[in-house]
C-alpha cells in the first residue's frame, strides 16, 4: 500500500481539487478569448484527467523543478489560448519547429494579443501560490505511485480519443498524450530501414486499388487564344464564408463575405459549393495548388523544404507555363524566408518572385507579416498592369497575409466607425472581431482589385482562380465531431470569356486544390504537359470514373480518406481509430453523418496509401 500512498493522502485530495479548480479558470479564460464553448461533458472529462496529472506535478516538484513547471505551464496555456482562438483547436506538440521560427514569432506572437502570456503566467503563479497553502506538514510517501498512475492516466487519455486537440481536450492531459508521439514521430524514419517501409507498403497495396486515390485527368482541348493566368490564394479564407454556400451546407460561418460573393457573380464567376482543402498550413496547400501533388500529410511537413535544398525534384504546373512562353511570377505579402519559398518558387517554375520586402519604403517599413492587404493589392495591381503591357501572356500568383493571425488591416480600416448592417450579421462572440475585421478589409481590397482589372480590360484576356492556401477559421459550432470543419475550402474561377464556363464542370461537383494545377494547364492549351500530376481538370465535365481522395487536417491529427459516392472515413493520427461517415455528394459539408460500418480500408492499406502520397523523386534519378 505504501506505492499507492500518496494517491490517498488528504493533501493530494486538496491538490487534486485545487488543480480542477484551476482548470475550471483556465477554461473560462479560453472561452472569453476565443468565444468557444467545448463540449461540457467531454471538457469535465478532459478536465478531471488533466488535474490528476497537474496534482501529480504539484506534488513531485520543489525548487527549480517547481520554477520550470510554472513558466512552462504558463506558456502553455498561452499557446493553448492563442491557437484556439485563431484555428479552432488546441496546439500539436509536434509543431513547436515551426512555432519558434524567428519570422513566425515575430510575426504572430509579438502583437496585442502578447498580453494574454502575462495573465497565463500570473495564474500559473497563483497556483504554485496557493498549492504551498495547502497543509504540508507531512509529505506522504509513494509519490512512484502518484508518478506511475499519472502515467498511465496520459497514456488512456492519448488513446482514448481520435484528437487530443479538439476544444473540449484538456491543455495539461493532452501536451502529456502528445509527447510520445511527438518523439517517435520524427524518428521513425530511422527505426526502419527504407525496405521494409516499401515492402510492407507494396504488400498492402497490391490488394487495393490505388489508382482511384492517385487518379490524372485532364480534358486536354485546343486552345487557340492562350490566356493570361491569374491565381489567387487568400490566407485562412473558406468557401463557407459565401451567405449563399453556409445556407446551402447549413453551416454557422463566423464571417459573412456577401460583398465579396455578389462581386465575384457580377464579374463572371463560378463558385464550387464542394471544394475541398486538402490540408491546413500555408506550405501544405500551396504546394498542393502549385505541383498537383498531395501536401506534406506527416507531422513536419518537409516536401516544400526538401524541393528548396535540391533533395527532390517536382513538376509543377508553373515549370510548364514558363517553357511554354509564359512569364511567371509569385507575389507574396509575407517574407519569403519562412517555409523556404524564396528557394521553392523558382524550383517551381516561377520567374519572378518577391516578398515583404518589395513594400518596403525610406519612409515606412513593413512589420510583422508583411503589409495590410489595401496596400499589397494596390501595389499589385499596378505592377499588373505594367506586366500586362509586355508582350506576351503571364501567370502571376498571388498570397496575401492580411487575413493571417495577428490579423493586420492598416491604420486606416482601424479608423473606420463599425458598419452598423455587418455587424447585425455577427454570430459569434467578440473574441473572433480581429478576424472578422481582417477579412472584411480583405473583402474590399480584393472587390477593389478586381474592379480595377475589369475597367482596364486585364479580365478581358485572363483565366482567374480565387482560392486558399488553406481553409482556417471556424466553420460549424460542433467543433467536436463534425469531420472536414477546417477542409471547407475555396474556388471560385472565371474564364475570360464567360460563354466558355459551359465548359467547365458543374458548381457542386466535389473539387480539390490539387485540381487547380491541371485545370489551368488545360484552360492555356498545355493539357497534355500535365505528367502525372494527381488531380481532375475542372475542363473535364463528366468525369468517367468516381475518384477517391486524402485529406487531413494537422491541427487535429485527422487523417481522411473520401470517396466521391458518398463515404468518409475519419481516422485518428496514427490511423488506428476510424469512423466511417456517408454524405450526398452534391452537398458534402451539409450531409455528413456517422455510420456504424466498418471502415472500408485497413490498417494497412491506409498506411500504406499515406505512405505512398510522401513519395518523391530523388533528385539525383535521371
């Protein structure tokens, strides 16, 4: 009984509580930053798992043992906070790389919203505080029992659930969950050899059929006008943001864009109601919307990485434009240091490529990301103008970052009075207002934008995509069960000449990002250069086939696997809790629903598709 002794003792009792009580302020304070409110019964759970392991720290640690607890339970709970309110879900350990990059500090966390780290720290101090109140005249032994039981309460946690990220998670039990995986992770690689991965790989797959998951069409017409390309990403922005496709889904969008969706109609566009965001981060998605290839599913994404530092090599729909003629360019609102893109965008065929850098003047210098979005479309749309009097067509394509967390939208849109009307629309908490405010700004910059091209003609003679990088923001209120919450993506196109939309497939066809690729080589007469690119040309009306699809979402750590007749299958990171889910395929974010059927793959074969889709081509192969 002495190993279990501790656990009995009134003085953990008192802690045990004093933890939940903690927690209890902790999630208050969670829900007046981001304005979600988590599942009660699954956050009481989470809670009640995260104070017996918060107790046992409380219990085992004194002196500087003490005083790191506290700093790191502070910084945690900030980061916590900060990724709830901006993505929807706690953090992934597994992602700290990224998060300590100096631009992405610099230009994320060193903001206003800086002040929350100071509070977290302050209550992480009043609990050490208030913990050495409590009676502790006698320490009891068996604090090996508190540590082993603590353990294996992380352990149950982390395989209890198929997310340990979701809001109702609790901060303490899952960053403990999260840390073995977050060690094994990155060292798998280098605990089996290369062999037995393709091995087992090629097992699992010759009972499957893979092509469906890795499906090349393109229509392949003749074009005889080759059209200038205009490709849009818009940070964080989701299809589900349109009035009329939130109303079609029924989803509860935290931001209206009526403005920007009646402007994109007026000028000849055609939204898809189906689009899919193959992954969250802004290097996943690009790369995805560039090369026509699946993004980086694994924990650190490294395929955009491993093409800058000449490791791999990949044929992207840029390459293709420009040895067809083409002047390329990629104009980016944030540095191009971050994720490496000043190295990748040339690999990728891009001629021309700028960053935050070119903003900056003697008089202002750009901070943070980069500049708001009025300046960076403005600045744009001059220089478009100024390439289009070149001769010969261009495909440029553009990132804005205004609509990025720390969401910046310049001194003047701050001085704006609120619009009474907007905000009568306003069905969220208080919290999400940067968001709302950076995405409204962005909606008038980029109505602006594009107003401008149409009155100088630029439109007249241009094929324009408008999508994401990636779709964050919040989308349903049940952040808890609904898969594809952070998967609603964006695409809207419009042809140069509208007559020429018949020619595209239909707006609630199921469409994804690796479809842009393929589509744009079509629409410029270059169908046929499209290699093995994985994606559908939206010039493909009538699709001959169903195709199936991966996706994830790493903010959650779920892995998809979707099939266009209507089945999901919704898996935990390590693919070994799986849901199965049916949905009308005219209407897929509107109709999801679980089912009790068995998941229609494998273990293996999920793995081993995932493996597939992190295959590249070695540099050094001819």
């Amino acid at each position: 009984m002495t190993f279990f002794s501790g656990l009995m003792a009134r003085h953990f009792r008192q802690t045990l509580v004093l933890a939940f009580c903690w927690l209890v302020v902790v999630r208050a304070s969670y829900v007046l930053q981001s304005g979600v409110v988590p599942d009660p019964l699954a956050m009481i759970a989470g809670d009640l798992a995260g104070a017996f392991v918060l107790a046992v720290l409380l219990c085992i640690t004194r002196g500087i043992s003490r005083v790191i607890l506290v700093v790191v339970l502070g910084c945690a709970t900030f980061v916590a906070g900060m990724h709830l309110t901006v993505h929807g879900t706690l953090f992934q350990l597994s992602l700290i790389g990224k998060g300590v990059d100096p631009t992405f500090v610099t230009g994320s966390l060193i903001n206003i919203h800086a002040l929350w780290l100071p509070v977290y720290l302050s209550l992480a101090w009043i609990l050490h505080w208030q913990h050495r109140r409590l009676d502790t005249e006698t320490l009891p032994a068996g604090r090996t029992g508190q540590v082993v039981v603590a353990v294996l309460v992380a352990a149950v946690y982390g395989v209890s659930f198929q997310s340990l990220t979701t809001p109702a998670n609790n901060v303490v039990a899952s960053f403990f969950a999260q840390i073995p995986g977050a060690i094994i992770g990155p060292l798998a690689p280098a605990l089996s050899t290369e062999d037995e991965d393709l091995n087992g790989s090629e097992k699992a797959l010759k009972t499957l059929q893979t092509a469906s998951f890795f499906r090349h069409q393109v229509a392949a017409p003749i074009v005889r006008d080759h059209p200038n390309v205009l490709l849009v990403m818009i940070e964080g922005m989701s299809g589900g943001y349109f009035p009329s496709l939130s109303r079609y889904h029924d989803l509860d969008p935290t931001v209206t864009l009526a403005s920007l969706e009646e402007n994109l109609l007026r000028h000849g566009f055609r939204i898809y109601r189906n689009s899919l965001s193959m992954e969250r981060q802004t290097d996943r998605g690009t790369f995805a919307i560039l090369c026509g290839e699946y993004p980086d599913f694994r924990r650190q994404s490294r395929k955009m990485v491993d093409v800058a530092e000449g490791r791999v090599v990949v044929d992207c729909m840029p390459k293709h434009l420009k040895e067809h003629g083409y002047h390329t360019a990629y104009w980016q609102a944030a540095p191009l240091d971050y994720m490496q893109k000043g190295e990748f965008m040339p690999q990728a065929g891009f001629i021309d490529v700028t960053g935050a850098k070119i903003f900056n003047s003697p008089e202002e210098e750009v901070e943070g990301w980069g500049p708001p979005d009025p300046i960076y479309f403005s600045n744009v749309a001059k220089r478009l103008r100024q390439l289009d009097e070149k001769p010969g067509p261009w495909m440029v394509t553009l990132l804005n970052v205004g609509t990025h967390h720390p969401f910046k939208i310049g001194k003047e849109p701050e001085q704006q009075p609120p619009d009474d009307e907007l905000s009568t629309e306003d069905i969220t908490p208080e919290p999400q207002e940067a968001r709302k405010k950076a995405m409204r700004t962005m909606e008038d910059a980029l109505n602006q934008f594009l107003d401008d091209l149409a009155s100088d003609g630029i439109l007249d003679d241009t094929l324009v995509i408008i999508t994401s990088d990636e779709s964050g923001g919040f989308i349903r209120k049940d952040h808890e069960s609904v898969p594809l919450n952070s998967n609603v993506g964006v695409l809207a196109i419009r042809p140069p000449d509208s007559d020429s939309l018949e020619d595209y497939a239909n707006r609630d066809q199921i469409v994804a990002q690796i479809d842009i690729p393929p589509t744009i080589l079509d629409a410029t007469g270059l169908g046929t250069e499209a290699g093995d690119m994985i994606g559908r040309s939206l010039m493909v009306k009538q699709p001959k086939q169903q195709r199936d699809l991966l996706l994830a979402d790493t903010y959650t750590g779920l892995k998809y696997f979707l099939r266009e007749s209507g089945q999901l299958l919704s898996c935990s990171e390590l693919m070994t809790d799986c849901t199965t889910w049916r949905f009308n395929p005219e209407r897929l974010f509107g109709t999801l629903e679980a089912t009790n059927a068995e998941p229609f793959l494998t273990f293996d074969e999920r793995t081993a598709l995932f493996n597939r889709a992190a295959l590249m081509k070695p540099a050094e192969d001819p």
